[in-house]
C-alpha cells in the first residue's frame, strides 16, 4: 500500500517558528484543496452546458467539434443581416451625436455626417456652497436626448452655482440673474437647463471645461442650429 503525502514542518528555533511553519502548511494544504476541487468541478460545470465528454471517442465528439464548411458563410450571413439590422435602427431624420471624450460634435443623417464641429463639454469639477449644504458636478450628461426648445438670442437666467462660483450673493430677484451675453446667438434646449450653445471663449473649445452644456463656436453653433430643428435626437456618450 502506498503512504500519501506528508507534509513535514522543521523548526530552526523556538515555538514561534513552528508554529508560523504549521500555519504555512494549513494553507498549502487549503490551496491545494481548493485548487483541485475546482480542477474536479470544471469538468462537471463545461459538461452541463457544453456537453463536454472527459473520453472523447475517435467517431463521435471530435468529428462533431469540426465546423462543416458552410458554417463560415452562415456566420458571414447572420453578420450581415445584423449590420442591416443596427442600419436600420439608425434614425432616419437628422441627429446630433456629441463625443465628449473627444469634444467633437457631429449632425447625421442615417450614417452620414452632415457636419462636424469642436466643442467643449462638461469639466467634471465640483463645486461646494460654503454657506449652504450644497454642491454641483459639472457633467455633460449621457444619454438619449431631443431638442425641445430653440432660441435665437437667448438670455441665460443664471443658476445659484453661477454666484457661489464667483463668490457673490445670491440674488433673489429673477433680474439680477439675466444674462443676454453668454450663450452667444443661438441655443438648443434638451432638458434639465442643458443647451447647446455659443461661447465667449473660442480659444478653450475642444476642451472639458464647461458646466455640462455644450459650447460651439459662432460659425459652427450656427449650421448646428440650422441643421436642428425642434424633435431633433441627441445621442452624447
């Protein structure tokens, strides 16, 4: 009858010493449990939901494992009926797909880019009211989204987060908050104060500097507006 194996602790010195060295085995000896009983299991597991045969016989599971030879264009078939599939899914009409990875803003139609332009989108940065246990992420949000409202020459009715920026009182009166100069000639509302707009810094654009909307230069905030009429999609990823 053959002996198993044995695992023997030496010590080199006092107690301490063998007693780290039986804790060292004990934890060999789970590892090595562990690793076989997954060794076992997986088996068990690829044969459940890949009818996996451990005796694969000279007939059977392997002439079964080769592809046929019209497996490669069935597969070359289902690709493209999927490409058509996502195709159609495409909207038709003009969108807007804003990339603020890259800054980029482009007007589709279908697959088509109709127009691409340099933005800039949303810092990220937080802002904290010292007065008021408040705070703001300025985020350019992700998502689906439609031009709800638009407007030429439109005032900007300044948030709280506009003051506590610029460390100024908040005014309580809904005059002291108008704004005719920031968002440039036009706007194009898509929910939640977010706009796509002009900018009175052109030199920042293509970078994430804004409070979430998204900025255009004048001469590309203008075809984006001429491109987009109200319903229009907004894709921003």
């Amino acid at each position: 009858m053959k002996q198993g194996v044995r695992l023997r602790l030496v010590s080199s010195g006092n107690g301490s010493s063998a007693a780290s060295g039986r804790r060292s085995a004990w934890v060999l000896v789970v590892w090595l449990a562990a690793l076989l009983t997954a060794g076992l299991a997986l088996p068990v597991v690829t044969g459940a939901l890949y009818h996996y045969d451990p005796f694969p016989s000279e007939t059977g599971s392997r002439k079964e494992a080769t592809l046929s030879e019209t497996e490669p264009e069935q597969a070359l078939s289902e690709a493209l009926r999927l490409e058509r599939a996502l195709h159609a899914l495409q909207p038709g009409r003009n969108h807007i797909v804003v990339d603020t990875s890259q800054n980029q803003l482009y007007v589709k139609k279908g697959d088509q880019i109709l127009y691409q332009a340099v933005c800039s989108t949303g810092s990220g940065l937080l802002l904290r009211d010292p007065d008021q246990e408040r705070q703001w992420i300025f985020d350019t949000p992700r998502g689906f989204f439609r031009v709800f409202r638009r407007a030429v020459n439109p005032i900007w009715t300044k948030p709280d987060w506009a003051f506590v920026e610029e460390g100024k009182p908040v005014p309580g009166s809904l005059a002291e908050r108008r704004d005719e100069d920031t968002l440039g000639d036009y706007a194009l509302y898509f929910g939640d104060g977010y706009m796509i707009h002009g900018t009175l810094y052109q030199r920042y654009l293509g970078r994430s500097i804004t409070h979430g909307c998204i900025r255009l230069g004048d001469e590309e905030l203008e075809r984006v507006f001429q491109l987009s009429p109200v319903g229009t999609p907004i894709y921003i990823f």
